[in-house]
C-alpha cells in the first residue's frame, strides 16, 4: 500500500512544509532586491524575470516562490512597476480585491500597474449572435467540450474550474477605479511584457499608484 494511502494526510502536510521553506527563502531574495527598481510580474507562471523583470508564483522556475494567499512579500512602497497577465480571473471577486490592495500597498507613489485578462465579451457575443469561433479560441483543451454553443460560455467562465471571475473592458476598468487607481485606461498591446499568442483574447489596462 502507498504511503498517500496508507497515512491520506502525510502528503498536504509534507507539500506545506515544502512550500514553507521556499518561502523562507524567498524572504531572503526580496531583501536582496530591496534598494534597486523592482519590477514584479505577479502570477508569472513557470519561468524567470527577463528584461528586469522579477516575477511571483508557486512555479519551479520562478524568481520568488510565494502563495500570493499570504499577501505579496514586499514592503510598504517599494515597488517601482507591477504587470499581472492572465491571473485575475483566477481570482473571486473578494481575492482580486484583496490583492489590488496589496498591489497598492507594496507600489510606490506614482508607481505603475499594468494588467492583462481574457476578454469574455467576445465568447459570449459569439454566443448570442451565432458566429462560429475558430478551434484556436479554445486553445486549453481540458476546459472545452465541444458540446454546443454553450460550451463558449463554459470555456471563458470556468475553464475547467480554474476560473472565477469574467471581465470585460468596463468592468476591468471599473474594478481598477474602484480600487482607488489613479489615471486608469485602457491601452494596447506591449510586445515588451505581453504574449503575442494571447492578444487576440486580451483586454490591457494600466494605472497609477
């Protein structure tokens, strides 16, 4: 019999212990960083800052392992720019509230948040109006039936359980208002930090601290 079996709590409780060290570390990295322009792609994925980039997740390979649960684990203004692509609807409404606090928190006066979501407009206008979407529209597989029509809707809205929240370009600039940003607009494509693979179905903002 495995050990998972055998002990069912070993395992979660072995994981925490782990992600625990790594944050440990990590504390150790900020402090380095502190003093310099930094930089921080929150929700980065599964790889390394580039470009003075630092970047945030629970990823094998990125700059700082953190669960962004705990809050980000900078200090109060000390933040020269925050970029988040793909990560806020991943969010409850409650969570991104939270976290564009904490955005605010650790940014210094002045200082820029930049921010990319999936466009759920689109999906659902496909819907209602009939149009057909090309299969590269639904490019993570496991959260596409290919049933009906309906199946756009399912894909943008829970996309397999990983998302929580839909956005369109009023609402994201609404919720950044609402979260006492400065200046917010709504602007284009960035090749500097943006995926190219991804623009067809984003929807870009920024703003001031």
């Amino acid at each position: 019999m495995q050990l998972k079996n055998k002990f069912p709590l070993l395992v979660p409780i072995a994981r925490a212990a782990i992600n625990a060290t790594k944050q440990l570390a990590s504390r150790s990295k900020v402090k380095r960083l502190l003093g310099s322009d930094i930089y921080l792609e929150i929700g980065a994925g599964d790889k390394p800052g580039a470009n003075g980039w630092t970047t945030i997740d629970m990823t094998r390979h990125c700059d700082v392992f953190w669960d962004l649960r705990d809050g980000i684990p900078f200090p109060n203004a000390s933040v020269k720019k925050i970029y988040s692509s793909h990560f806020l609807e991943h969010l409850s409404f409650q969570a991104t509230q939270q976290f564009l606090r904490e955005c605010r928190r650790v940014l210094v006066p002045g200082g820029t948040f930049s921010i990319c979501v999936p466009n759920a407009k689109m999906y659902l206008e496909a819907y209602l109006s009939g149009v057909t979407l090309d299969p590269s529209y639904f490019g993570w597989k496991p959260a596409y039936n290919n049933t009906t029509r309906i199946d756009y809707v399912n894909y943008t809205a829970y996309m397999d359980g990983e998302h929580k929240y839909m956005f369109d370009a009023e609402n994201l600039i609404h919720i950044l208002t609402k979260a006492s940003f400065k200046n917010v607009r709504l602007r284009a494509f960035d090749p500097g930090i943006d995926l190219l693979a991804r623009d067809f179905e984003s929807i870009y903002a920024e703003a001031e601290n």
